[in-house]
C-alpha cells in the first residue's frame, strides 16, 4: 500500500498530466483519479476538490522554478541577473514543458486563488532578480532601463505561445530572447524607466473613438423594427451579456440559462443565435477582438504622422477602449483562454496580431533591420501582461499614467533607447498641452509610486 505523501504526489501528478491534454477547465477529479490510479475517496482525503489540487500543484512548481531561478542569478554578474533569469526560465520551460504550462498560463484562468498565486510567484522572481542585481550601480547603463516584472511577465507570456506552436518544450531560437534586453541599455544614462509607475498627465480619452456600449432592450409588445434589426439587437446584447458573466462567474460556472438571463432573451433566442455557450463565446471572442483592433488600428493607419507618432496614438486609443469597457478589456485579457490548449493557439494569433503595428519598426533605421523578430513578440507579451495584470487587479485607472512606459518599451527596441525618451518627452509634453487647451477633459495618468 502506497503511502499518503506518495498518494499525494501520484494525484498531483496526474492533475498535470490532464491539464496539459486538455485544459484545466476540461479537468475533472475523475480525470485525476483515473491516471492517478487513486479512488475517489482517496482523492478527498488529500484534497477538498479539483481546485485544491491545482493549488497544491502550483506551489510545488512555483518554488522549483523560483530554485531555478535563484540559481541562475547566483551565477550571473549583477548587470546579467536579468538575462540569467530569462535563460532560467527558458530551461524550465524546455525541460518541464507541461509543468511550466500550469504555473504560467493555466493558473491564469483556474480561478482568482491560483491567479493570486502566480502574482506571487512573479512577485518572488522579480525580487529574486532585484536582489542579486541590487550591487550594480544605478545610473552606470549596465542594466536594462525596463522594468524586471515587465520582462519576466513578457518573457512567461512568450515562452507559452512558443510551447502551444511546437506542441512542446520552446523553440531554440529563443535562445537570442536576453540579448533583448539590450535594447534598452543606455550607457552614461540614469535608469528612468525601472520602476513599473505613472508618469506625467496623459489624456486618452480626448477626440478618441465613440464608445462603443450594448445595445439597449428591445421594446415590448408590437413595434415597427424590422426582423434583420431585432436579430443584431439581440444577438449584440447576447455577446455583451456573455462576456459580462463570463467576467463575473468563469467560463466553467457559466450556463446558456446564465447568459440568457442576463441578455434579457429566452433560451429559444439564445439558441437561434448560438449552437450553445462555446460558440457564443467564440463570438464574443471575436466581437471584443474586433472593437479593440478597430480602435488602435484606426489611430494608427490613417494618421499622417511619423512611426513612433502612431504608435504612440495607437497606445492612447487602445487605452482608452480599456478604460471605456472594462468587461469586455476583462474578457479579452483575463478570460479569452478558458477554452484550453487547442483554442488557444487562436488566442496567440490574436496577441500577435498587434505586432502589425511594430513592422514599420523595422524599417525606422539601419540597425532595426537586423533585429530578430523575436522581438516584437516579446513586446506584445509584455503589454498582454502589464494590462491584464491591472485589470485583474482593479486599477485600470492606472493605465493611462503607464502609456510613456508601454510606448517606450515598444519604440527603444528600433528608434534607440535615447531617442525613445526624447519622443516620449515630446508626447508627454503634446498631451499636457492638448489637454489645457480643451480645459483638461478626458481621463489622464497621473505620477504614481505604487509598484506592481
């Protein structure tokens, strides 16, 4: 007979095994207990429910990566502690694909306790970094002028769509990924952008796109709208219902009776819409992809202004969108990967979508061009990661005062970190201008200490 410590570790086990064929969603205790080899009754005498064994999964991978990392660190000059932990986290990745899988993107969607315990574990790893890189002196430009949870959170987000394209451990061209942080060392200059915090007042909101909002309730009894009309009425309000209680509930708890109430319509309506609550949720998906593409795409393509200059424009209107629907920003950045493994790889291709905006980079100035690019997908990681990280932390009133941040991490890569700055001074000081002529309307970042 196999000991309790043992049948413990077989439960665990197979909690990641499951999770990586199909998702922690589709996981269920029996799922568990029939790899595991483990009855139901010896299942609930080691854990309340399928929740508390992730739980203890998660921790157990958290501090074997956070050892990795350590060591990594330790081995690293200060300057380096940075790129070791990238290298780290690579490796984990590369030799425990699945385990790495768990802790860095199914704890993302097994509810707000795990989501809290990857918070912390990401916490842990960036005071791992800061420690050992405490003895560099600040301002000598040997360090990246980035924020590490930036980086870390960029890194993790890149290493999981990597796995979910091969199928497995991540691709060796990552290998190139710490040589990334170069882009944003500037020897002689003092470490401005360090410390994940506002900066200046930026308006976003101002002259930016119409708010895009549900459509409101049909009218009761007999009325003159048309058939073609009361279907997109209805099928509108049933996607922003969808997302409203996806955000509030989980894609899991959530029911086609839960959606249909809050929608205002009957099952029969929902089901004229939706073969059931996947597909609504698929659709929803790509409603919310639609809206946020349209507002940052719209800022940039039909602007005359130079490359940085869109990109900068396009930040301010994508943030915007946030601030003006936040249930759908939820849904888009916290719940879009409820579907598992497989779909996800179309979540990914929407991430990646962004970096059709970052192409132009390329082309900015000669030594852009020889960057790999690698890099624009580590950018795009690193914003997914900074927004949904103040979403699901109810501080999206923040995000605004983080736009010179975002721009600068997206533009130093291919102007130069130098010339960055100097862009982002002149957007700042456009923005502060712009906004005391319109007399200081719209939503503004403000200077902030608060650290993530």
């Amino acid at each position: 007979m196999s000991s309790p410590s043992f049948q413990r570790k077989r439960a665990v086990d197979a909690m990641v095994e499951s999770i990586a064929r199909q998702g922690y969603a589709a996981t269920t205790v029996g799922h568990v207990t029939a790899a595991s080899r483990l009855s139901r009754t010896t299942f609930y005498e080691h854990f309340k429910d399928r929740e508390d064994c992730f739980l203890d999964a998660q921790g157990t991978l958290a501090v074997a990566l956070r050892a990795e990392v350590e060591r990594a660190v330790e081995r690293c000059e200060p300057a380096r502690a940075l790129a070791g932990a990238i290298e780290a986290l690579i490796a984990f990745a590369t030799n425990r694909p699945w385990e790495f899988h768990l802790i860095a993107h199914e704890a993302t969607i097994a509810g707000p306790r795990a989501l809290q315990a990857r918070d912390e574990m990401m916490l842990t790893l960036e005071r791992t970094v800061e420690a050992a890189s405490a003895d560099c002196p600040d301002g000598d430009g040997e360090r990246a002028d980035i924020p590490t949870r930036l980086v870390l959170g960029g890194v993790v987000r890149l290493l999981g769509v990597s796995m979910r394209r091969t199928g497995g451990g991540p691709e060796a061209a990552l290998a190139c990924l710490p040589g990334w942080l170069d882009c944003y060392t500037l020897p002689g200059a003092p470490n401005r952008w360090r410390e994940l915090r506002g900066v200046g007042s930026v308006a976003v909101s101002a002259n930016g796109p119409a708010r895009p909002i549900a459509p409101q309730p049909l009218p009761r009894g007999r009325h003159r709208l048309s058939e073609e009309t009361v279907d997109v009425v209805q099928r509108e309000r049933i996607l922003h219902a969808n997302a409203e209680v996806v955000c509030a509930k989980g894609y899991a708890a959530v029911t086609v009776a839960d959606i249909a109430r809050a929608a205002g319509v009957s099952r029969e309506i929902f089901y004229r819409h939706f073969k059931d609550k996947q597909d609504a949720f698929l659709q929803t998906r790509q409603l919310v992809f639609e809206q946020m593409i349209a507002a940052s795409a719209g800022a940039f393509f039909t602007s005359e202004k130079t490359w940085p200059e869109g990109i900068w424009e396009a930040m301010r209107r994508t943030t915007a969108w946030v601030l003006d629907q936040p249930v759908l920003a939820h849904f888009d950045f916290i719940e879009v990967y409820a579907l598992g493994p497989v779909d996800a790889k179309q979540v990914d291709e929407h991430v990646l979508a962004f970096n059709v905006f970052l192409e132009e980079g390329y082309r900015y100035r000669p030594e852009a061009a020889e960057l790999p690019r690698l890099y624009a997908q580590a950018i795009a990681g690193s914003v997914f990661e900074l927004v949904a990280f103040y979403i699901s932390h109810d501080r999206v009133a923040e995000l605004p005062g983080l736009l010179p941040l975002t721009t600068y991490v997206i533009l130093a890569p291919f102007t130069g970190a130098r010339e960055a700055c100097e862009l982002i001074d002149g957007f700042i000081s456009a923005s502060e201008q712009a906004s005391a002529a319109a007399g200081g309307n719209g939503a503004f970042g403000t200077s902030s200490a608060d650290r993530v």
